[in-house]
C-alpha cells in the first residue's frame, strides 16, 4: 500500500515526458531523457531526467540529475524549484493540478501567504544567507576545527543555520538540520547562490544523511571568494580544502569553487596575474584543472598547481598539521610569491 505522496511521485513519473515539458519547457527529449541547463530553466545540457526505466531503484524514470553542480532528485522537485512553493501539502496541491486529479476536501482554507522568491534562486539564496548568523562560537565553528580549521570565524563569505531544511530523495517531508552557510558570489560581489553542508547535531562531523551538502542559485563561474584576492590567486574544489590553505598560509587569497565541474568554469579577474590552482588527486579533479588551466593562459595568466600529498590539502592538514603543509606548500609556490606569502 503507496502512501497518498508516494502516489502522486509514481504517477507523475508515469507522465515525466509530461512534467518536463511543463515545469522545464526550455529542454528537450532526447531518447529516453529529457535534457536542459538546469533547474532554473536555461538552455544547455546540465541537466537531464529519466523518461523511462524502472519505478524504482537503480535508473527510475522520473529522476534527475544535474552533472554540473552534484545534485539530483525527483520530478517533485523541480515542480517545488520551478514554482517555488514551499509548503509541502501546497506542493503536493500543485502536482495533483498536474496530474488533473481532484484536491482532496480540507477542513480548513489556509490563508495565501504572500509569495516568496521561487527556490533555488539567487534571490531565494539570499534569503537563506541573511538568516544566517556568523559563525563564530556555532555548530558550524565546531564543524570547521574539527576538520583542522581554525579561521572559519573570520570569513564573512560563511554563515550558520541552526534550522536549514533538508530532504534525501525519496523522503516525503523536510527536516530542519544545522548547516555550514557558504556565500557564493560574482565578480562584482553580488550574491548569486548559496552552498550548504548539513552538520551532525554536536557539530563533530556531517549529518549522517544521503545528501550532506547541496547548492543552490547560480553557481557557473562564480565561487565562495573565502579570502580577497588581487594579483594571485587561488582556486581549488571544497570549501574545507582552500581553508585549509589558509590556516597553514594565512595570507593566500582562495576561493571555493565547490566541485570539479565549477573549477574548470571559474570566471577570473582581469586583475589577477598568477593563478595558483589547488587540485584534489582524483581524475575529475585533475580534468578541471586542466580545463582552468588552459582557460587562463588564452588570458595571459601564469598558472602554476597546487598538488596535495593525499587525497586532498584538508587531508593532509589533519593528517600532518599546518607546519607540515606550510612547508609542502614552500616548494610549489612561485619564488615571485614566496616571500609574499610565507614571509
């Protein structure tokens, strides 16, 4: 026996041809999936959902995934991201309007609350950020030192949310949990979308979740500028990973572009000379730094990169400590910049 949520999830993915064209008119079928940019509806080929397969497990129609930026869900999210509903029983109104199936009778009529800016927006992301505290002395500050990081306080770029709404796929409903905050922003600084990791409850890890981080608004080319940057600069994936640079270089200038996708696409200032690029060891990562690479020499930046000993500089900061770092550090930075950044 389907709940009356499950339901409606396996009927719109019955009709995903269906909802695609409604909620994400800007895409198209190609064979079995439907392909857009992304969950704001633009142009490009990001993004695509299953129009066929299995009702469930491995390959389900009605599922989507987007290859630029990590995420996935099924059909009833985008209905939530393309509408901006929130209210989970108004979200489920609006599928069964979809679907042409009659609303069932309430006992009460809600009053119309007055529309918020649709979800996964940069003005919906602002939203989030404005409601979010700095972080110093919050969960997120515990979060942070005990993954060896000790200047997440003085970084206006990252909040705190003691109740940030999650949902793995599949589940029917939201809870609130505590999340790391991360701005991220254009080259005029104007906020643009938000990066959120979901925190165990005393702070001491990620929440023990399917999906433990998620972004939303427009992440392509922008990043979560952690430090300022001038002449150098400093790029690389995780937020965890360039804060670790600065705990063992205090003063690099690092920017977080949040996955290997966005690496390769970072937009650089025409003032920077020098880019430094803080690659993790693993092919997706060295594949985007290349992609960087190649973008800012046609620039006429120098580039040089930054290559870990583990997995990635967060792991050798935990593992070896930031003396340690400092000094593998050393030996890749440019002797134009040495003196600059380690004194």
């Amino acid at each position: 026996m389907y709940s009356e949520t499950e339901d409606v999830i396996r009927a719109l993915a019955e009709n995903a041809e269906g909802v695609c064209r409604a909620y994400l008119p800007a895409g198209r079928r190609e064979g079995s999936y439907w392909i857009v940019g992304d969950l704001q509806n633009n142009p490009g080929r990001s993004l695509f959902v299953r129009l066929t397969g299995p009702t469930s497990g491995p390959g389900a129609r009605g599922k989507w995934q987007d290859a630029a930026v990590g995420l996935h869900g099924d059909l009833l999210d985008i209905i939530r991201e393309r509408t901006g509903i929130s209210r989970f029983p108004d979200l489920l109104a609006e599928a069964r309007a979809h679907l042409g199936r009659p609303q069932p009778v309430l006992p009460d009529v809600p009053v119309p609350k007055k529309s918020k800016a649709p979800g996964g927006t940069p003005a919906a992301a602002a939203r989030l950020f404005a409601a979010s505290v700095l972080i110093a002395g919050t969960l997120a500050d515990t979060y942070l030192r005990s993954r060896g990081v000790t200047q997440g306080g003085t970084m206006s770029a990252l909040r705190f949310h003691p109740k940030c709404w999650h949902r793995d796929e599949g589940q029917t409903r939201s809870v609130p949990r505590p999340a790391l905050i991360a701005a991220v922003t254009d080259g005029a600084g104007v906020l643009q979308g938000v990066h959120r990791t979901w925190l165990a409850p005393d702070g001491q890890g990620k929440a023990d979740v399917e999906t433990q981080r998620r972004a939303m608004g427009h992440l392509l080319g922008n990043a979560v500028r952690l430090t300022p940057q001038d002449d150098i600069l400093v790029v690389g994936e995780g937020i965890e990973t360039m804060l670790s640079l600065v705990e063992a270089v205090p003063g690099l200038p690092v920017w977080a572009a949040l996955s290997s996708g966005h690496l390769g696409a970072v937009l650089l200032p025409e003032e920077v000379q020098r880019l430094y690029i803080a690659i993790d060891r693993d092919p997706a990562g060295q594949r985007a730094a290349e992609r960087l690479n190649a973008r800012a020499l046609e620039a006429g930046i120098a580039v040089r990169v930054l290559e870990p000993r583990l997995g990635d500089f967060n792991d050798d900061l935990r593992a070896n400590g930031k003396e340690a770092l400092r000094q593998h550090l050393a030996g890749q930075i440019g002797p134009e910049d040495r003196h600059r950044l380690l004194g």
